[in-house]
C-alpha cells in the first residue's frame, strides 16, 4: 500500500480534473466534482491547509480511484 501524498485542495481539484472530472458547483469554501459517469465527490478548499489523509482517502474511494492512480496523475 502506497502512502498518501500531501494535497491542497486545488491540487486535488487539478488532479481529478485531469483523472476527467468536471467541477459542477461552488458552496462556500466546498466544491462539487463529477465525472461524466456519475462518480461524485466534495473537496474543500482552503488556503495554505493540506487536506488530510482520512478526507483524502475517503475522495479517493468517492473517485473510485487507487492510490496508485492517483500518485499516477500528479
């Protein structure tokens, strides 16, 4: 098992962008992502935090994406 990186929230928003996921709408600091095949997830964004890795690998099982992938797409 890999070890998860360390992201900020639009870092992770970059990489699932290019996983194909499409950002739909903005609350507050919460945005929402869905691929065109109906996986969805929430990422917060806040300035200078890193998301942390029980948030992070709860968005990876939402994305339905491997640890190995995502390692991949950075």
């Amino acid at each position: 098992m890999s070890k998860l990186p360390s992201l900020t929230g639009k870092a992770l928003i970059k990489v699932l962008k290019n996983a194909g996921f499409e950002e739909i709408r903005i609350k507050g600091s919460h945005h929402f992502l869905r691929h065109h095949d109906g996986r969805c997830t929430v990422v917060p964004v806040h300035s200078g935090e890193t998301i942390g890795k029980g948030l992070l690998s709860q968005i990876i099982k939402d994305c339905e994406i491997s640890r190995e992938d995502l390692q991949r797409l950075l």
